[in-house]
C-alpha cells in the first residue's frame, strides 16, 4: 500500500477569497513504513500574504518572489502522488486549495481525487476522540509525537509530524515479524500427516566456562548480601 502524507502552507484561510498555495511538504509510505522519498516546494502566489497566515508560517512574500508557479510544478506533484492515497490533517481545506490550484492552471485534472485516494486524520481522530481536541498539536501529546521543532508551521515538518502520528493512531508498526503468519511452518509427522505449528526456536546454552563463571558471581553476590535470591528461586523448582 503506497500512501503520501501531506500538508500545505497558504497565503489564507479561503481560496474562494482569492488566496494560494505556498508551500507542498509531502512523505511517502509504502505498507506503513516511510521510503525515505518526498515532495517539497515553495511557491510564488503572486499575490499579498495575510497577517495572520504569515504569524502561522513565516513564510514572506519576499521569500517566495523567486520560487516558481504553482503551473510549473503541477506535474511533479501529480506525477508523486499518483495512485496513492493522501493523507491529510483536515483534508478538505488542502485539498480545496490544491484543486483551486489546478483549476487556476487550466490543467486537464479538476481535482487530485481524480488520481488519488484521500484519508482525512481530522475525521479518523473525532471517530476515536469524540468531543476532544484534535488538531494536530493536541494529537502530538496524546500520542506522544515529539513537536518541539515545530515553532511555527511549516508544510514538510508537519507531513512528518502527521506522519509520525497517523501510525500511532492506527496501530504504529504492523509487522514485527512476530505474526502468527509469518511463524507457522508446515510440518510432516513420522506418519506423513501434515500439521501446522511454529518453527523450533534455536537454544544457545551456555558452555562450561560460562557455568563456571556465572557460578563465581552468584558466590559474590551471596558473600556481600548473605543470600542469593537465583540459588533459592532455583532450589525451590528443583
């Protein structure tokens, strides 16, 4: 299963309003575990950014003057997140922006679910938090998500602290190698029936240095203390 986590930056709160992406942070995870490949740009609104926008994010207009329009970019994003399924903090705002974008671009795509699936973490945390708090800083403390760096909002930190979060609410790693499946063999008996069981587990046991040794140091403990509490839990078995 191939997902991308992904966040936005915007010069506000309403594309309706007239208002841009400026910033893409996006992770890829591949059965629950990240690959290691991303997706990060700024971007150029051409337009002012929002007081209050900016006190989120810190992005500046300034900043942003060079980098490039969200039409030169377009491919590469559909291009990362094609097939897989988005995963998003509030998934309507981001893809309402995104899809704005795209139709600002004339592109031949009216919105991102065209080629790709979307799972909302808002959504999936008010099913299993009702009533509580559940943006992503009141997640981070409830799953103990280290947020520290996060001073203020930026599109690729949040994709990795959303991350980070989105596999502790559903279960954090899923394959150990501990599975019930993953451990059964097929075995046949002397009689040639079949039957399904776990592998026999190799035993290492000590050699006779070692014994002597671990002797020696439960004498020491017995010398300092006046008891060993190993020798009488294993006098007691026998």
């Amino acid at each position: 299963m191939r997902q991308i986590v992904l966040d936005t930056e915007t010069t506000g709160l309403d594309p309706r309003q007239g208002h841009r992406v400026i910033e893409i942070g996006a992770l890829e995870l591949v059965d629950r575990q990240l690959t290691g490949r991303q997706y990060h740009v700024y971007l150029n609104p051409e337009r002012e950014i929002e007081q209050g926008a900016l006190e989120v994010h810190g992005i500046t207009e300034e900043f942003l003057r060079d980098k490039p329009l969200f039409a030169e970019i377009v491919d590469d994003l559909l291009a990362f997140a094609d097939g897989a399924e988005l995963v998003i903090h509030n998934a309507p705002f981001d893809i309402g922006f995104i899809d704005n974008e795209l139709l600002l671009a004339g592109h031949q795509h009216g919105s991102i679910t065209e080629i790709a699936g979307v799972l909302d973490t808002l959504e999936l945390a008010k099913d299993l938090y009702p009533g509580q708090r559940n943006n992503l800083d009141a997640l981070c403390k409830r799953y103990e998500v280290d947020n520290s760096s996060r001073t203020l909002h930026g599109a690729l930190l949040d994709a990795e602290i959303l991350a980070d979060v989105y596999l502790a609410m559903t279960g954090g790693q899923v394959d150990l190698g501990l599975s019930l499946e993953s451990t059964h063999v097929s075995t046949e008996d002397d009689d040639g029936h079949q039957y399904s069981g776990h592998p026999e587990l190799f035993v290492l046991k000590a050699n006779d240095d070692e014994l002597a040794l671990h002797e020696t140091r439960l004498d020491d403990i017995e010398k300092q203390s006046g008891s060993c509490a190993y020798r009488q839990t294993q006098t007691a078995e026998l």
